[in-house]
C-alpha cells in the first residue's frame, strides 16, 4: 500500500509556485493577491479560511481575509464582491461556503467576476471546465488530479466511482476523471444517495473518490483488493480523549480499507492540503491573465 501523501505533494507545488512568485518580483511586478470572504463564525471555516491566507504567506502571495458578521445581508455580501470585482489589486477572491442560511447562495457565487473566481464555482467556468476549455478547475477535483498524476497513478481505461454529487467536489470530479488527458480517461459511475446496491458498484471499481461527508462510510466489505481510495471527507466527531474534544475523520475507514488498498489517501494530510496548493496555483494563474489583458 502506498500512501498518497498530499501534504508532501502539496509541499512541492507551493515550492514550484513561491519560485514563480521570485521571478514576479525579480521583474520589478505586483505578487499575486487573493481575498477571502468569511461570513459568520463557523468553526471549520474559520480554521480553513485561516490556513489559506497563512498559505499566501508561504509561498509570497499579497492576502486579505474580509470577515463579515452572521447578520450581513445578502445585498451587503453583493455590494463586497462587486467591490473586489472591481479593485485591481486583487487577482482572485472565494467567497467561503457555507454561507449562512439567510443568503442565497447561487446569487452570491454568479456575482463573482468569472476571471478573479479561483474557486471555479461561477457557472461560466464550470461550464468552460466541462467543455474542456480554459476555465479555473475547482480546488478539491484539481488537487486530486495532482495527487493521482504526480504519484503515477493509471486512470487510463480504469473504472472509477464517485462517491457524492455536490456542485463542489463530486460533480466536478466525475467530469473531470472521464476527461481526455493525465489523471482522465476513466470510465466514471457517479453515485449518489438514491444508488441502489451501492456495494455492486464500488466492488467493481479500480478508484473510488468519496465525497460525502459521512465518517467512516467507505469500510472494507465494500471494496476489492488494489482498489485505489481517495477519502475527500473531513469530519470532526467527539472524542474527549482529543485536547480538542474532537477527531478528524474521513469518510473512509482507513484502518481497514488501506489493508485492501494499493494507494489510499489519509484524513488529515491528504486530499485537504492539496485543496489549498491548488486555490495557490489558480490565483497565480489569475496573476498571469490579467496581465496578458
Ligand atoms: N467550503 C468547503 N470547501 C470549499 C472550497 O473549496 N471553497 C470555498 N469557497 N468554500 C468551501
């Protein structure tokens, strides 16, 4: 079994990018800069939102973090994003998900300039993405694609279940595995909560990506010898032995299946610090197109 280490290869591709970010600045240039917005208090988001902006850091990026209390209102949301459509000082800015129930989320993402949305959830880029033209792929699908191309996993012609259809992950993910080019060419089953004999599928299948959200979902019944697992979950689940009061689970029951496993991501340090490496790497891309403008 060989563990897709995710923090290593996140490691690398920081590296390759804060090397690119010296040539920017040896050329007399503006780094590139991305803005995060946070709406609310939600504990998970806050710890995500915070890594990305230290992942700016790292690798020399310009960052601002706009935090926005729970009771902002949609079209105060609205009035935030188009001012930062509109500085031309940022290259790229997210707009963190969840947000709170109140505001709608599909307004809030379509409202994003479709040439600083390096998250790729604008319809424009995701139907740019399917259609195999130049858009900003989604962090998570984009990271798993490194993590599987970079560990000389084959995808060519092998059977590969998607666990989860969010507009995130999932969806996304089955797409881009049935692409032409690295880390594609799969023959992809996208399943879902109404997929009936679940087990019929993944016992089948030669990659399986789970995205749902569920700890421990994915056990070792449900999977054949060789299979190769990509756990995209990431749960906290009480525990009061942890000084947090909480562990980190993925939707994978690790222990087991990695005995069945030929290549398996961990929960932490797999597929979460890829995310992050990516969003990086689609900022600077944003850095070097509006230059081109
Ligand atoms: N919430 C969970 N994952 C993501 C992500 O990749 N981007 C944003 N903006 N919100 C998220």
């Amino acid at each position: 079994m060989t563990l897709l280490d995710g923090k290593k290869v996140s490691n690398d591709i920081k590296d390759e990018i804060a090397v690119d970010v010296e040539r920017i600045k040896s050329r007399g240039e503006r780094v590139p800069h991305l803005a995060a917005v946070l709406v609310g208090e939600d504990g998970a988001s806050l710890t995500y939102v915070g890594s990305k902006v230290k992942a700016c850091e790292r690798v020399g990026f310009d960052s601002t973090l706009v935090k926005l209390p729970d009771t902002t209102t949609e079209e105060e949301l609205l009035e935030k994003i188009k001012e930062l459509n509109e500085n031309s000082l940022i290259d790229g800015f997210i707009v963190q998900l969840p947000l709170p129930k109140h505001i709608n989320e599909d307004r809030v993402l379509v409202a994003v300039d479709p040439s600083k949305d390096v998250d790729g959830f604008h319809p424009e880029n995701f139907g740019r993405m399917a259609l195999e033209m130049e858009s900003f792929i989604p962090a998570t699908p984009s990271g798993i694609l490194q993590l599987l191309e970079r560990n000389n996993v084959e995808t060519k012609g092998k059977h590969t279940v998607v666990i989860g259809r969010s507009h995130i992950v999932g969806r996304p993910m089955s797409i881009l595995m049935s692409q032409k080019g690295e880390a594609g060419n799969s023959t992809v089953t996208l399943a879902h909560s109404h997929t009936k004999n679940l087990s019929d599928f993944t016992k089948k299948a030669d990659i399986i990506i789970v995205a749902l959200g569920v700890p421990e979902f994915l056990t070792q019944d449900m999977v054949k010898e060789g299979v190769v697992v990509i756990d995209v979950g990431i749960s906290r689940v009480a525990d009061a032995s942890k000084p947090r009061g909480y562990a980190i689970k993925g939707d994978v029951d690790f222990e087991n299946v990695s005995k069945k496993a030929s290549f398996i991501t961990p929960v932490p340090g797999g597929v979460g610090p890829m995310t992050i490496a990516m969003l990086l790497k689609n900022t600077l891309i944003a850095r070097e197109r509006r230059k081109l403008k």
